[in-house]
C-alpha cells in the first residue's frame, strides 16, 4: 500500500492542480464570508482569519511546486 506523499509526488500535475484550485475556492470562501475590518473581529476570530490567509498561501505554493516537479 502506497503512503500519500507517494501518491502525491507519482501524480503530481494532478495533485498540484488540485492543490491550486482547493487554494483558489479558500482564498473565495474566505474573501467573501469574513470581513476584513477589525472592529468585526476580537484577536482570536482575526487571528483564524489571518492563519486561513497563511493556509491557502501556503496550499497555493505546494501546488505550483507539484506542478514543476
């Protein structure tokens, strides 16, 4: 049985495409349901907002990745 990352770096233009397009939907989802101001947020729903921005950022960048490989 073969582990994920296996998975992931045997198909990794499907993967990376995958990766890319989840980033995209996160990045929609979270624009358009949060709001940006702070006087919205206390420190901990703006600090989820941030780490969710870091997240697909992050999501974003192991797609291009598998991409290239």
């Amino acid at each position: 049985m073969k582990g994920f990352t296996e998975y992931m770096l045997e198909n990794s233009f499907v993967c990376g495409i995958g990766a890319i397009m989840l980033s995209i939907l996160l990045l929609l989802y979270t624009f358009f349901k949060e709001s940006s101001k702070m006087k919205n947020h206390d420190i901990m729903s703006w600090k989820a907002y941030v780490n969710t921005w870091a997240f697909a950022i992050m999501l974003m960048m192991l797609g291009i990745f598998l991409l290239l490989r």
